[in-house]
C-alpha cells in the first residue's frame, strides 16, 4: 500500500541535495522531484511513470498530464507516460484482468537515484513479481525503468525472465505528448508503414504521407519507427523520438467524443496531447527465455522549428 512507504527514509536513502527530492502528494501517492542544471521532472513511484519533463531551454512541457487525473491506489493516472506491461490493451485470452496490465496501478520499488558526471541523473525502478502479480499472471519476472534525465529524457524498460518458463509479453510506453493543438502536428517518420485501425475492427490500412490528427484515431503501426518526429507549428518545436526493441508505434487520440467519456479528461483535452507509444504488440508478442533479459528503450528532445 502507498501507506506503508517511508517518505523521511526515500529522502534520507535516494535524496540528493539541490536535485532530487520526494514528496507526498494528494491520495497518499510519493513522487520524486528532479531538477538539475538541464531539466525538470516529475516520476510517480506508483506505476513508475514519469509525469513532466521540461528541459530548461523550454518553457512548455514535452507531456501532457489531465488535470482530472486521479490520484487514487488502484486507478491509472491520465498522462505522462504510463506502461502497459505485461500485455497491452485487454489481457491475453480474454481473461477479466485489468487492461493494459497490473504495473501500472501498483507500486513500484526505488533501487537507484544517481548524479550522473555529465549533469544527468538517473533514477531506477523496479517491479518485481509476488504473490498478488502470480495471481494474476504465474510467471517470475523483475521488471526495471531505468530513467536519466537531462538535456533529453531517455527511458529503458527491461524485462528479466528469473523463472524457469518462457515469458512472452506485449508492452507499450503509452506517452502523452504536448503539444499546442492536436489538429495541427504532423507525425513523421511512419510514412508507407501499414497500421491495424482499431476503429475499423483492426483493417490493415497503409499510411500516405505524415499522420495528421483529425478525429479520434487508434492505429498500430507495424513499422518500428525508430526515428519520428512530432512537428508542431503551434509551440514551434519538433519533439524528436528514437526507440530500440520495438516493432510497434501506436498512435492514439480520443478524438471530442472519446474525452467526453473519460471522467479523468476535459471535455477539450483532446486538443492538447498527441499518444505516440513505443510498443510490442498484435502479432509481434516478445519472447524471454529463462535467465534472459529484454530491452526496449526511448529518447525525447526537442529542437526548434526555425
């Protein structure tokens, strides 16, 4: 339970003078506060999920985070970058478990909080298997979020099989990202990439051109995209994203009628944001045998439109 985590000993343990702090928030949640000589950040320790991150040459945040996001055990909050692991999207076989997985909804352990030399630091989660998760997935697992944050934000996600079967799973970085008005950016680097339309019951569909959000839209991309670009005219900047262990790039928005649905979004939200997740999904599910371990890793910056 969030309760039960000593916010005096995450200081006295991971704290860092003038750099790192933890803090308690409403609904009991802990969240760590990162500001170093680059950049801003703010992580969760429940869910392990990066809420903000502002470079210090910017003004604007390169995510989103709803402002009815609820700040409650148990429920997902709005925003940031949430991970869905072990499965993405409704549980595997039809099984009545939570969507996109258990670890974002649980707490996670704080195992590394670190001044890097060149000015970064970098903060590591982890999630390791119990007797609640076995219950909802039998499988040994230690899952890592490695976290440095500096001129950029780079993030590795590593799963390590630490039993004695197969784990296969699907994944996704489910990130909000920013931006001045959903209608107006446009996303390249997908270009000629076939994508499932989930609107569509899952159409493979081919991309022509960049993608322009112009109403609700949900399309898994199966190029890997491992250098995309959000172009947005309206806050006159490019957010510039590379990835490595991904097959997948989902690309989401709910579109006026999906906000209006969602209790933790403003009706107008869907303006604001742009989902472009790295992922393992539909058919391409990861393979870890015993003993090993799998990567799959991000990078966000931002450089300005001139």
């Amino acid at each position: 339970m969030v309760s039960k985590i000593n916010i005096q000993q995450l200081n006295a343990e991971f704290g860092i003078a003038g750099q790192v702090k933890f803090i308690e928030v409403k609904g009991g949640l802990h969240f760590i506060q990162v500001n170093n000589k680059k950049a801003s950040a703010l992580i969760s320790v429940y869910a392990g999920q990066v809420l903000s991150f502002k470079p210090e040459t910017e003004s604007e945040d390169i995510l989103f985070f709803s402002d009815n996001a609820f700040f409650i055990e148990g429920k997902a909050m709005r925003g940031g970058i949430p991970i869905c692991w072990p499965w993405f999207g409704d549980a595997p076989e039809g099984a009545d478990l939570p969507a996109h997985g258990f670890v974002r909804n649980n707490i996670w352990n704080v195992s590394e909080v670190d001044a890097l030399q060149n000015g970064d630091t970098k903060i590591s989660l982890e999630f390791i298997d119990s007797e609640m998760t076995r219950e909802l997935w039998p499988h040994n697992f230690k899952l890592v979020l490695e976290i440095i944050v500096g001129e950029s934000l780079s993030l590795n996600l590593r799963t390590k099989n630490t039993g004695k079967k197969t784990l296969s799973i699907t994944e996704a970085l489910h990130t909000y990202f920013n931006v001045g008005d959903s209608s107006q950016v446009k996303i390249l680097g997908l270009e000629k990439t076939e994508y499932l339309d989930k609107a569509e019951e899952f159409v493979k569909v081919c991309q022509v051109g960049a993608i322009t959000v112009e109403q609700a839209m949900d399309h898994i991309h199966t190029g890997d995209g491992r250098n995309l670009t959000i172009s947005d005219s309206v806050l006159n900047r490019n957010i510039k994203i590379t990835s490595s262990g991904n097959a997948n790039v989902v690309v989401w928005n709910p579109g006026p009628e999906g906000a209006e649905k969602m209790q933790d979004l403003n009706s107008e939200d869907y303006k604001n944001f742009v989902c472009v997740e790295i992922a393992n999904t539909a058919s391409n599910s990861v393979k870890i045998q015993p003993g090993q371990e799998y990567n799959m890793v991000t990078n966000y910056s931002i450089e300005r439109i001139v």
